[in-house]
C-alpha cells in the first residue's frame, strides 16, 4: 500500500502511513470469515521476497471490535485490536505481537479524528508494487466473473429472446394449459405465456421471496397464475400426465443426468403434450468455438455450478425420439456471439 496524503474516496478513506480504514455496519460471521480468507490467500500467494515493513486494515464494528493484519518480515499476524470506544489504547507490543528482534517494526496504534483506531507505520515502506504482484493470480478468474456477468446480461439478446418466445409459444399455443417451467429463474419469460396459463416455476434454488412477489405481480397483468417449487428435475415431485406443457431454457447443460432429465419431464407430459427447449450447445466438430469450448469447460463446470460448455444436448434430444417423444416439431441450431462462449445454441419444440 503506497502512502497517499489524506484523500476520501467514496467510503474509503485513505489516510497517510500505509493503513486504510472503511467504516461500515457490522459485518456478518461469514462475510469477516470472507474477508480474512481472501487477505490471507493474497498475502501468502507465490514466494517472492516479502518487504520489510507492513500493511494494516482496520475495521472498526459492534460485533467485531477490530481486526487488523500485518506483513512483517514475510508472516502474517491476525488479532483483534482494542474496542474503538475504549479510552485507553493497546500498548505497542499487544498492539503488534512482536517479537523482540522484530521491536523496530512493530506499528502504533493512534485514534484517528474521526474515532477509529488507525496503525501507524514506522517508515513508510512501498509496497504497491509487491502487493499487485500478488494480486495478479486473480485477475483471470476476476476477468472470467466480468465475463459471466456479461453473458447474464446478454440475455436481453433480440435474437436469443426471439427463440426463448418461439419455444414457448410452440409449447404453449393457447391458454388454459398446466405449464411448468423448468429453471425458471426470477421469471424473465412470462411475456411469452399467453392468458389463461397456469404455470409452476421449478428451479434447485429458488429467488428471494421479493422477486417471488414481484414476478406474481407480473403474472397477474398477463393473467398467468404462478406458483413455485424447488426441487431435481432429475427426480420431479409430480405426478404423471400432470402437465400439458414444459419449457426449459439452459438446464440441461448443467444437470448432472441430462437424459434422466428428459425422461422425467416425458413422464410428467399428458399424451400429446409439448416440451419447448432453448440450450446452449456443443460447437459444431473442428470449430473454433469448439476448441475455446473445450479449454474452457473445467473452469466453466467449476465456477458456474457444473455449466457444461461442450455438451452435446442437442443431440440427447434428437435421440430421445422416438423412446421419450413421439416427433420433433420444430429444432434448429443458430449463434448468439454476445453470449461467448455460450454462442452455439439449439432450440426446438417436441411432442410426446
């Protein structure tokens, strides 16, 4: 940490002598749990020479009176510092847990102005430099969550949107019909359903009770009746012939037994009844996207709850006909290059 002359940046405020102070609300057990873990990982990350000196952070709260962690001659040293409301301050050995050789190092603690204690450095040692060096190890699983969340925005896509409302109402032409949707989501479909529907919501982890209340709302002014339930859409908790329709959108890549998946969405069908699909897909074979799939699956399985990039779900569906299905209806494989590396994508209606 570079000393800067006193300057506020938003709700940090970054003060002279190495230290940065972030007043906020008391934090929860699992987010100071967070915290310490990724400022460890970041501190003990690789083996280069540790500068001498140290960093501190402060976080003055009601549940946690403070926590500061020093790098002092390459260790690492976590406790918790005096209350910030306390009139008598730690003295300098309780305040560093130094050890005697270490003495010349050891850091102050001050009460700032504003009432939060504040740890001063004995020199002013620069550190930005080894700091960053450390923290580069991240940046390409921090570039890859970026990536993620561009792909979660890009599903206001024109086209990818056009499929989602083509599999949908080529699985639900008219209203009246007992729909259920699997990995509904927060319900970003419901324009599609016509009047009249009354449709279950089925995901493994349901949204907050508020976007529950808020997509019921929606689904009220388009005269859909909705309600939810959580479960396996390996093992659905229906009855079968339950349903006229279902409607999937990117779940099959993700479940850990896509076929078991399809038989039980055929099994809860009424003779007759329509699955719509929309999936990303395996590239086709000697592509490019191909390649980038197959480099990029692991990381993709690992960070986005078991996502497969290069499944070939389309063909599972294909050869679901005639065991499952009696006839595909419609099905088609087309690219949304916004959605990388989720481009190659199939969606489809078939009729059991």
């Amino acid at each position: 940490l570079k000393p800067f002359s006193g300057k506020q940046l938003g709700r940090f405020s970054v003060q002279r002598n190495a230290h940065l102070v972030w007043p906020m609300t008391p934090l929860a057990p699992w987010r100071r749990r967070c915290l310490l873990v990724a400022l460890l990982a970041l501190c003990f990350q690789g083996r280069r020479p540790r500068p001498e000196g140290f960093a501190a952070i402060v976080v003055p709260s009601r549940t946690m009176s403070a926590v500061r962690i020093c790098i002092r001659r390459g260790n690492i040293a976590c406790y918790a510092a005096a209350d910030p409301q306390e009139k008598t301050p730690l003295s300098e050995s309780q305040a560093s847990g130094a050890s005697p050789e270490s003495e010349q190092l050891s850091p102050e603690l001050r009460r700032g102005p504003d009432g939060t204690l504040q740890v001063e450095n004995q020199g002013e040692p620069d550190m930005s430099r080894a700091m960053f060096a450390r923290a580069s190890v991240f940046l390409p699983f921090l570039g890859y969550g970026f990536l993620l969340n561009a792909l979660w925005t890009a599903e206001s896509n024109p086209l990818y949107r056009s499929k989602v409302q083509s599999a949908i109402v080529g699985a639900v032409p008219r209203g009246g019909l007992r729909v259920l949707e699997v990995g509904i989501g927060s319900a970003p479909n419901l324009e599609f359903y016509p009047s009249g529907t009354t449709l279950v919501g089925f995901d493994a982890s349901l949204p907050s009770s508020d976007e529950r209340r808020e997509a019921e709302a929606r689904a009220r002014q388009q005269g859909v009746q909705l309600t939810w339930r959580r479960g396996d859409v390996a093992r659905l908790p229906f009855e079968a012939g339950t349903f006229d329709a279902v409607v999937m959108t990117k779940v099959l890549c993700s479940v850990g037994d896509p076929q078991a998946a399809l038989r039980e969405v055929s099994r809860i069908l009424v003779p007759g009844g329509r699955l719509g699909y929309v999936e990303h897909v395996a590239a086709d074979p000697g592509s490019f996207l191909e390649v980038q799939q197959q480099l990029l699956d692991p990381l993709q399985q690992a960070i986005a709850g078991n996502c497969h990039l290069h499944r070939d779900t389309d063909g599972l569906i294909r050869e679901s006909v005639p065991a499952l299905f009696n006839r595909i209806e419609t099905a088609e494989r087309y690219q949304v290059w916004q959605m990388w590396p989720i481009a190659q994508q199939a969606a489809g209606v078939l009729t059991k």
